[in-house]
C-alpha cells in the first residue's frame, strides 16, 4: 500500500477541506421550525470535525514520526 499512501493522504485532506467549506464558508438555509434552524447540531457537528481532524491529522504524521521512537 505504499505506492498508494500520497494518493490516501490527498484524499483526506480533500475530505477534511470540503467539510470545513460546508461547516464554516457555506450559508445554511433552513426554514423556521426545521430541525436545522436549531443553532445546536451545527455546533456539535463542528466539535466533532474539529476532534476528527486532530485524529487524522495525528495519523497522517505518524510516519514520519514513528522514527523517532525507534
């Protein structure tokens, strides 16, 4: 899987780039009295992407990190 591992990083990052548009940089439109008018879940869905993405993030770095335990 080696050959494929840059392929897999970019892919991620891409992910992680695109939800932050839709979290963050896109308006949401919702009509009153729906589900999504509720500030609440947005709010954990952004606590959510944001311990997400130190997890991968903290993933992505291990190999070059991982020499240094050795």
């Amino acid at each position: 899987m080696e050959p494929f591992r840059s392929f897999f990083v970019i892919l991620t990052l891409v992910f992680l780039v695109l939800t932050f548009r839709k979290l963050y940089l896109l308006p949401q439109v919702c009509v009153p009295g729906t589900p999504c008018a509720n500030p609440e879940p947005r709010r954990r869905q952004r606590a959510i992407f944001w311990i997400v993405t130190a997890q991968l993030v903290g993933l992505l770095a291990v190999p070059w990190l991982a020499p240094l335990f050795y």
